[in-house]
C-alpha cells in the first residue's frame, strides 16, 4: 500500500494507492490519517473500490508535514565512511532535524548564505505507533513504511563547529515523498538500489543492505532516548557519492536538477534556487 497527501484545488487530502492507482480520502493528509484508530481498515476498503484517480507528480506533497521528531543517522553506510576517513561507528551517530526542514518531493529548493550546497540520498523511516524503550521485533512492528528522501546540507555551515545541526535544519531543505510504502510491502535490509543524479549524472549509486544500522535498529535505538509516535521520521544516512568526498567537490549550484531514487519507493525531482538575502 502506498499512503500520499496530495495537493487539490480546494486544499490538501490524503490518498491511498497501488499500481493501480489513487483514491482520496477526508483526511488532509496521510499523517492525520495514520493517527486515526482503524485507518488501516479504512484504506484496504478504499482500495476494494474500483473508481481509482490518476495523479501528476506536480501534485504529490511531503506525506507528513507535521512529525514531532526527525532524527537522522550520519556515517551509515560503509562506503561513505570510508570517504569520509572515519572508522565504521559504534552506535549511531545520530543528529535531528525540525518539521520546518521538510520539503515536498517536487518542490523548488531555495537557499541563500552558502557556497557549499551538498547532496544525500536517504531512506526515510516513518513510525506507525507509538513505541518506547523498544527491541528490535517491537521496533520493527512499530514502523509504517518508507520513503525517498535528499538530506541537502550546507557545509560551510555543518563544518563550523563540530555539531551538524546548524548545517542541516534550514529551512525547507529536506525533499520527502512521494509517497510512503508500507513495510509489509517492502524491507529496504534485503535491499534496495538507492541513487542522486544532478541535472542527469549519476552522483551517487548504493543499497540499503549496506546500512550499519538497519531501520529497526535505528527505531529501537532512538527509542531508548525519547517515546516515537506516528509521523515521526527517522532518516537512515547516505552512500557515498557526496560532493564533499570528492577530491575537487562539485558544489551544487542555482538551477541544477537533483533527482533522488530509492527502487520501488519512488523518485524525488528538486530544482536548487539560489537567492540574495
């Protein structure tokens, strides 16, 4: 099952879907759907119907604007370590985000005061139910599903100090979406090519079984720190292939492509904008 919130004429709704198509829902999106008792029954019934929606790329949104809390593993695949001259970690190396950062999967990305515009191709884990102090059986029974996403960051900014917030969290930077596929459909630890092509060229090519740290881990792991609830993400870290591994980066510039592609998750399409001030 693939879970969207899609933009309409008269505002936002949710939309469950397969490879046949869309069906639209009451909810605004596919967050406030996921925090309603029985919405799974709901959706399966929704997908019994034959009247289904075709819906343009242009129209799919961030399917959850509003989580509470966006953590995010850095140095997660062996490849990217090895670029970065670090040794494979421990435990996670975990940094978080806001819900401000997030962007839609389609939509311009407009930043301003860096020279240094980077890209990550991530898996993005979303939690289902709420889950505390979790193993990994109960980690993975509490995540919903999973979704493309690019981690732009700003390094000039991230390597100021050495805290990487202030380089991650600007606003509206993070490109989630299209849509969310559910985990009994799919599990990325068996395997999925992930990719980042800027304006064509393949920049960045890995698999989700090279992860450390697996999406269950991650979710049991964070959540020995803070209770997680329906909407909130966890991204899962990059392959290699970034701009900053590269011996002369190519820094990304005003106008370029970033395409972000995850197999049988979908594809991220977002124009950078440079602007003044």
């Amino acid at each position: 099952m693939r879970l969207a919130t899609v933009r309409r004429a008269d505002g936002s709704r949710a939309a469950v879907g397969d490879e046949s198509g869309w069906v639209l829902l009451d909810e605004a999106d596919a967050q406030e759907l996921v925090s309603v008792p029985g919405w799974r029954e709901r959706a399966d019934a929704a997908l019994r119907h034959p009247a289904r929606v075709s819906l343009t790329p242009d129209e799919f949104a961030n399917p959850v604007p509003r989580p509470t809390k966006i953590f995010c593993c850095g140095l997660n695949y062996r490849d990217h370590i090895v670029e970065t001259g670090r040794p494979v970690p421990e435990y996670p190396t975990l940094f978080a985000k806001f819900a401000d950062t997030l962007t839609g999967p389609v939509d311009e990305i407009v930043v301003r005061d860096t020279d240094r515009l980077d890209w990550e191709a991530e898996l993005a884990v979303v939690v289902g139910a709420e889950v505390y102090r979790a193993d990994r059986d109960r980690a993975r029974a509490a995540i919903l599903g999973y979704a493309v996403a690019n981690d732009i960051s700003m390094r000039d900014w991230q390597q100021r100090t050495l805290q990487w917030l202030q380089g991650k969290a600007f606003d509206a930077t993070t490109p989630v979406g299209p849509w969310i596929v559910t985990a009994d459909e799919i599990d990325p630890s068996e395997g999925l090519r992930i990719s980042c092509a800027v304006n064509g060229e393949e920049m960045q090519i890995g698999d989700t079984a090279e992860l450390v740290f697996d999406a269950a881990d991650l979710i049991a792991y964070v959540s020995q720190i803070t209770v997680l609830r329906p909407g909130d993400i966890v991204l899962t870290g990059t392959p290699g292939g970034v701009a900053l591994g590269m011996a002369e980066p190519r820094w990304l510039r005003d106008g370029d492509v970033v395409t972000t592609e995850i197999e049988r998750l979908g594809t991220l399409r977002n124009v950078i904008r440079f602007v003044e001030g």
